[in-house]
C-alpha cells in the first residue's frame, strides 16, 4: 500500500518528468509548484508568447481514465481562481493564457506514457466554463 510520503514523492516524479517533455516541446517554465492560500499551481510555462498554467496528474494505472478526466469542473474552478491571482501579482493582465493538462502514466522508472492536452478546458470572460 503506498504511503502518502511515497504517493508523494510519485507526485514529485511525475512533474519532473512533465516538465522535461514540455522543455523537450519548446516550452520554457516560469515557475513550478506556485503555493498560495488558495492551492497550488504545478507548472506555469511560456509558450510562442502565451502563459500555460500546467496541472499534472500522475497515474499508476489506466483505472482512472486519461487526462481529461483528470481535471474535473471543481478542479478547473480552483486552477481558474489560481491562474487568476497568478497573474494579477504580477500585473499580467493583458496577457494570453491556456490551461493544458499533462497526465502521466505508469512509473516514471518505466519512462511512464504521457498525455498532454494543450488547451484543455476554455474559461469564459467571466471566468466560466
């Protein structure tokens, strides 16, 4: 049974290994695991000129479904309100941003699969889905 110290430091690996891929893809990273009181932000890149707010998930199993369904309507709520105050401390407002989502796969030692989807979810001018 894996412990939360070792789900963790899967967490962890998982990132890492997100974060290679998309410096593989071009991407350059501004920030990783951006705390507030609200939660935290995985990744937050640049991509050709647009912020992309980055969640990770970490899968060991196909058993939970792939990326899409890794990031449900209350999750994208709470990455919406992140990204927002996100970019309001840094006075970005007039930027272009997307949320993508990076699922990976299996255990990074196997070179776990991944699964990124590039603008994943749309938010509205009102900040609705």
């Amino acid at each position: 049974m894996a412990t939360s110290d070792s789900r963790h430091q899967f967490g962890q690996a998982s990132e890492m290994q997100a974060e290679q891929f998309l410096l593989a893809k071009g991407y350059r990273i501004l920030d990783r695991n951006v705390r507030t009181p609200l939660g935290e932000l995985d990744l937050v890149a640049e991509d050709q000129g647009v912020v992309v707010f980055v969640e990770v998930k970490g899968r060991t199993t196909e058993a939970f479904g792939g990326a899409l369904l890794a990031v449900d309507h209350r999750k994208r709520v709470k990455l919406t309100k992140l990204a927002a105050l996100y970019l309001a401390q840094r006075h970005w407002s007039d930027k272009v941003c997307r949320f993508d989502v990076v699922l990976v796969q299996g255990r990074p030692s196997d070179q776990g699969q991944i699964e990124h989807l590039q603008n994943a979810f749309d938010v509205g001018e009102r900040g609705r889905f």
